[in-house]
C-alpha cells in the first residue's frame, strides 16, 4: 500500500464496510478522514486514500472501491480490499468469525445473507448493537474526521485491536506449531490425541492462547481431544479439554496427590506434574468410560 495522507470516503449514510476499514487504514496511518466525492484527481494521485467510492480498485493509486464489482464475484466488500493490501486477509478469514458475513451483508443484502447463514431474516434485526448505531450515526454526520477528534481516535483504536490481533495471532499460531508436540492418548479409541505445550524460560503469554484456532487451521479438531499446557501461576501445568470434549472428565482425578485443583465441571484441572509420562496418565485418568 502506497503513502497516503488523507482517507477519501463517501457522504451520506455510513455502514460497517467503510467504517471498518477507516479504522484499519487510521491504525496503518494516522490520517484526516474526509467523506465527499472524489474527484477525479483524486483518483489519480495516490496521497488520497479512495475509499468504498469512486468505482475504481487500483491497490497502486490508493483506489479501493467494490461497488463496479459485477453481481456474481464473490461478496467482497472495502475491509476485503483494505486487508488484501495489507497483505492479511487470508489470516483475517481464518480469525475473524464476521468477516465473511460483512461481506455478505454489504454485498448482497440482510435477505440473503440470512439465506446463506441459515437463520430467520428476524434474526438479523436482533443481532443489532447500540454501539454500532451510534458509532455510523456520529461517522455519518460530519464531513471530516481529524486527530484528537473522540470518534476518530476511538476508531483508531479499533484498528490498532484489529490488526494487533491478527498479526499477535499468527506469531503465535507459528510459535505453537514450532513447540507443540502430539501425544497419542492411552487408552483412547480412534487415534485420539494431546497436545502439548512445553514450558519455555519466559512465559510472556498465556500458553494456552491461541490452541483452539490452531487445532481447527491443522485440521486437528475432534482428533486431539486434550490440551496440556504450562501453568502461570505455578511451575506446573493445566490440563484441559477441547471444546468442551465429554470424553474427558477431569473431576476424575481431582483426588490424586499432583492435582491441586479440578474444576467442577470437569474441563480443566491443574497439577504440579512436569514429567511427560505422568502429564499423559493423568489425561487417560480422565477418560469417561
């Protein structure tokens, strides 16, 4: 993505779409918003980031519009264009649960977005946020958006969050892949399996994080039905289930001597057990059935 020194988008009504993606493109730099139609100057000079308008995506002049789209490409809207410049929509698919759904809903309407999620098009009215409605009325009712401004560095903020989660995300999806080694599960049918963490010198995150998007990007959900991971507030390590698997239950354990806590409803415990082998039994003790 070129330099830019101010964001170019429409007048008039504000939605997600291009509200969104002001919010990404303030966290890449902190610019002016200014909501007119772009002339065609603008168009061409690559300082003026063009936004949602002006029928144009030419990612080399700034220029990111989806409306010339024709009807059946694939739903893409202003924040798909934003986050394929950045070089981060493949991760923002895979992480983020309603991008594809904005897309959806910009590009073909609440009725068939419905259709496609399967849902009562009622649903979608009650799946409305205050918070969404004020932000898209205050965006709607100025012309320009500046630095020190509430709205603008509030949206600024968003963008921060946002691309901080997807770039955090995937470093830590790396250094899980780099750590993590697979158990089999004694005991267990089907070729069920653990994953483990091993404790690092420096816990500077929680070792647990990020283990649920792994599993699912691996193509290991339903096979690895256990996670053991470092324990933080102790040089032990917490054992827990996946999605909430009923194959295990660690209240089944609760009484052995290394087990300090299992929770009552029975999808994590934590022990003082560091060695590998004693880790994998208390998991098989787990087992139902």
């Amino acid at each position: 993505m070129a330099p830019y020194t101010v964001i170019l988008t429409h007048p008039g009504s504000a939605h997600k779409d291009e509200f969104i993606a002001c919010c990404i493109l303030l966290a890449h730099a902190a610019t002016p918003i200014s909501r007119r139609e772009p002339s065609e100057a603008d168009l061409a000079d690559s300082a003026t980031l063009v936004l949602d308008v002006g029928h144009r995506h030419e990612p080399a002049l700034n220029n990111f519009d989806h409306h010339q789209l024709p009807r059946d490409h694939a739903p893409t809207c202003s924040i798909s264009l934003v986050l394929q410049a950045l070089n981060l929509y493949a991760d923002a698919r895979e992480f983020c649960d309603w991008l594809e759904p904005a897309e959806w809903f910009d590009c073909r309407g609440p009725n068939e977005t419905a259709r496609w999620l399967g849902i009562d098009r009622e649903v979608v009215n009650k799946l409305n946020s205050p918070i969404d409605g004020t932000l898209l009325r205050r965006f709607a009712s100025g012309t320009s958006h500046a630095p020190g401004e509430p709205l603008w560095e509030m949206m600024r903020l968003v963008g921060e969050d946002l691309l901080g989660y997807l770039r955090g995300l995937r470093r830590r999806l790396d250094t899980i892949d780099r750590q993590a080694e697979r158990w089999p599960l004694p005991g267990a049918a089907d070729g069920l399996e653990i994953l483990y963490i091993p404790r690092a010198d420096n816990l500077s995150e929680d070792p647990s994080s990020g283990l649920d998007r792994y599993l699912a990007s691996a193509g290991l959900l339903g096979k690895v039905i256990a996670t053991v991971c470092p324990d933080r507030r102790s040089s032990g390590y917490g054992l827990a289930r996946v999605r909430d698997d009923a194959r295990l239950d660690f209240t089944r354990i609760a009484n052995e001597p290394d087990v300090h806590f299992a929770h009552a409803g029975g999808f994590v415990a934590k022990t003082t057990a560091t060695e590998p082998a004693r880790l994998r039994e208390l998991v098989q003790r787990a087992l139902v059935g």
